[in-house]
C-alpha cells in the first residue's frame, strides 16, 4: 500500500489541532514535526515540509484576526525585520546539521516547552502597556532576531517565545497572538524558500498537513477557547513526552 493513502488523512487530523494550538499560544509543530519524522521523512526534509502547513495556517489565522480589527500593524513591523534575517540564520543551520543531531536537539526542545507549558509563567507576566523607548526597541529588535534564528532552525515552541517577549511589553494576549501570526509567518516565508531551494520538501504530505493546520488556525482566531482548553493542554503534555522520549531513542 501507498504509504501516502494513510498518512495523509493523519496529517490532515493532526494538523487541525496543531493550527489550532500554533494561532492561540504555541507548540502544534511539537505534534507535527515528530510525526513527519516517524513517517519516515529526513530531518531537514521533515523541517521543510511543516514549514508549509505553517505558512498557510497563518494566511487564514492573519485573515481572521484582521476582520475582528484586531491587527497592531505597527508592532508587527517593528518585530518582523530582525525575525526575517534570523529566520534566514537559522533555516540555513538547519539544513546542514547532523541528522541524529536535530532529533536530539528536538527532543531536548520538546522537553524545554513542555516545563513551559505546565508552569505556564505568561499568567504572571501579563503587564500595563508601555511605551516603546529606545531602549525597548533595541530589546525587540535584539529578541526577535534571536527568535527568528530559533524559528528558522526549528520552528517548534517559537509561538511561546514570541507571546513572552511581547507580554513583557503590556499587550494584551489577543493582540499579541495577532502580532505572533503575522511575525511567523513573515519569517516562514523567508524559512521556506530555504528549504525548497535545497529540495528538502515533500510538497504532498506538506500540503495535507497543511489543509488541517488552516482549518484549526481559521477556527482558533475566530472563537475565545475557554472550555475544554485544560483537557487539550494535558493531551498535548502526554503526547509530546511520548514523542520526545521516541526520539531519544534510537
């Protein structure tokens, strides 16, 4: 049987929780990432082929958050020009590194983003809005080239650092997810192109993938998840733990 007859519709499932999970906090590339790995991908092809469901979760999660006028235009751009050269950085990392190598470094992130998401600091962090001063602004520009050099190399768990280094800043957690769409998928466009022009793309589990991360992205910027969001959130914990220690072990 044609391997792609199953795993299609997987990815197609899988997908729609992790665009759903990408556009409200972060970590749905946790779940699809270690799968395309299983599935039998390379490491930097795996890397590429999500990177398209990433990029088309975004348009809908963009779209939808612009016609509920909810759009801070100028932070986004502020935050996106470091990203895109950090994204560059860190996607041309990502196609020369060790392939053993990358399974372990995404193991070790899977883990690290695990500890995030069960202490969950951003509760705590939330503050007034402040002014952006020089100082600031060299802080952003600073942290979101370091953060576009992560979501380059792996994209995994970068949704959480985003929502940090803007929660620091007094924005609310809706309009700081409308920044984070806008600022991943600027550096996912730069990430991509990497990618495809060193081939390391399966554009038919790539577009599955990314038919279900739309969806779930469409979905999570339309609607304020409140119940069931405890339940998701230990399902997710378990499933990556799994999906870490496989990884870990050869």
């Amino acid at each position: 049987m044609d391997p792609y007859v199953w795993q299609i519709p997987v990815l197609a499932l899988v997908g729609v929780v992790a665009g759903f999970l990408n556009v409200l906090a972060g970590g749905g590339s946790l779940l699809t990432l270690p799968l395309l790995l299983f599935f039998g991908l390379p490491a930097a092809t795996a890397n590429g082929t999500n990177r398209i469901a990433i990029f088309c979760q975004n348009i809908f999660a963009i779209t939808g958050f612009k016609r509920q006028g909810v759009f801070p235009i100028r932070l986004a751009l502020l935050c996106t020009p470091p990203a895109l050269i950090g994204s560059y950085i860190g996607a041309n990392l990502a196609i020369t590194v060790d392939e053993m190598l990358f399974r372990r470094l995404l193991a070790l992130v899977m883990v690290v983003v695990l500890i995030f998401m069960v202490v969950d600091p951003m509760k705590r962090m939330q503050q007034s809005e402040k002014p952006m001063t020089p100082l600031r602004l060299a802080v952003l520009f600073v942290s979101f080239f370091g953060i576009g050099i992560y979501g380059g190399f792996v994209q995994a768990g970068v949704g959480f650092l985003i929502i940090t280094g803007l929660l620091v800043h007094g924005l609310d957690l809706v309009r700081t997810n409308a920044v984070k769409v806008l600022v991943i998928f600027a550096f996912t466009v730069v990430a991509l192109g990497v990618f495809v022009m060193h081939g390391q793309v399966d554009y038919v589990l790539g577009f599955a993938l990314a038919v279900g991360n739309s969806v779930g992205g469409w979905f999570a910027s339309h609607v304020a998840v409140k119940k069931g969001h405890e339940w998701i959130k230990r399902f997710v914990i378990v499933t990556v733990l799994i999906f870490a220690l496989r990884l870990l072990i050869p």
